[in-house]
C-alpha cells in the first residue's frame, strides 16, 4: 500500500507542476492526464505571481530530493561564486552530486533509488566507496558500483525501462562487461533534464 500510494504521489506532483521530473522515477503522468490532480484539476487557474516562482523552486526541491534548507544553503554558497550567474552555479552543483550522477549514468530509476544506493555503499568513485549521497562528483572521476549492486532490484529496474540520454559532462562505458561513467566536464546549466526558468528561481530567492 505504501509503494502505490507512494508512486501516487509522485505522479501528482508532476501534474500539479505541469512538468514530467525524471528524477522522481514515474514518467507518463502528463501523458495519462496532462492537467493538475483533484475534481478541479481540469479547470485553469489564474497563478499569482508568487505562486508561478513557487512551482518553479518545487521542481528542483522533487526532482533533486533536496529539503527546503538544504537548498537554500546551497543558494548561499552558489550567490558567493562570482565566475557566473548563482542559479547557473547552483544547477552545476545538483548536478555534480553523487546521488544524481548515479541516476544520470542510470544506475537506479530515480534519484531517491540512488541515494539509497549509495547510502548503502554501493557505489565506488575512483574505486573507493562513498556513502555520502551530496558529495561531489568532479570532472575525472569514474562512477562504479559494488559487485552485488549490478543485481540489486534498483539498478535491473533501470535497465529495464527506457534509457535516458546521457547528458553531455558524462560518458558511459564497459569493462569486464560492466558499466561505469565518467565524468568528463562540469554540468552545463542547460544539462538539467526538465523544463525550467532560472529567471523564476531567481525571483524567488532574491533576498537569501
């Protein structure tokens, strides 16, 4: 009851946000019903502009897992970095964590899976095990995981289904009939895999 309540949820989520989120691991939940859940879903509602920024910040709190203060720590630490615009800095650093790469590598179908996998020390960086689902993952290193976890549910679940397109900073490949990713650049702010509005986010946390 869990699981089905669960995977509920996640599709509710993405049709109240009108955006499939790969990272919650349940696509087709705009294509079954493209409009927001509830006897009302069909019917359009006029968003504040508060409420527009809200949805956009929403996508990157579901889709990367990451609690409210979490994020915004990282918006503190993003606004110091001067190389770039901060939301730039901040989709590079979501996306260099260890919990996203494995799922981008599609090694578990979804970033919670992944997180999981790696809370549990499945996974290997430059062949040594890393249990910290935020580290970062830096251009040069090489994303294995443990014997055992190649058969675990999680990683035969994402062989399973459709696979995702390997963003451009990655590169997949095989030894000894197993796979394992490399990074081979920093994310690109235009690698995040859903439709966003940086300018939104923006707005949103102007006075962090």
């Amino acid at each position: 009851m869990a699981k089905i309540t669960m995977a509920r949820s996640r599709f509710k989520i993405q049709r109240r946000l009108g955006v499939e989120l790969p990272g919650l691991g349940k696509a087709g939940a705009l294509e079954r019903r493209p409009y927001g859940p509830g006897q009302h879903g069909m019917k359009r509602k006029k968003l504040s502009d508060y409420a527009v920024r809200l949805m956009e910040k929403q996508k990157i709190v579901f889709h990367y897992g990451v609690r409210e203060k979490q994020l915004v720590n990282y918006v503190k630490k993003c606004k110091k970095m001067k190389d770039q615009a901060w939301v730039d800095s901040l989709i590079q650093t979501l996306e260099s964590r260890l919990d996203c790469i494995v799922f981008r590598l599609n090694f578990a179908p979804s970033i919670l899976a992944a997180r999981q996998m790696v809370t549990h020390g499945h996974v290997r960086v430059n062949g040594k095990k890393v249990d910290v689902p935020a580290a970062t993952v830096k251009p040069g290193d090489k994303v294995t995981l443990a014997e055992k976890a190649y058969q675990s549910g999680n990683y035969l679940q994402a062989q399973a289904r459709a696979r995702l397109v390997t963003p451009a900073f990655l590169k997949r490949d095989l030894e000894g009939g197993k796979e394992f990713g490399v990074v081979v650049s920093k994310p690109h702010p235009s690698d995040i895999p859903f439709e966003f509005n940086s300018q939104l986010l923006t707005e949103y946390y102007w006075k962090v």
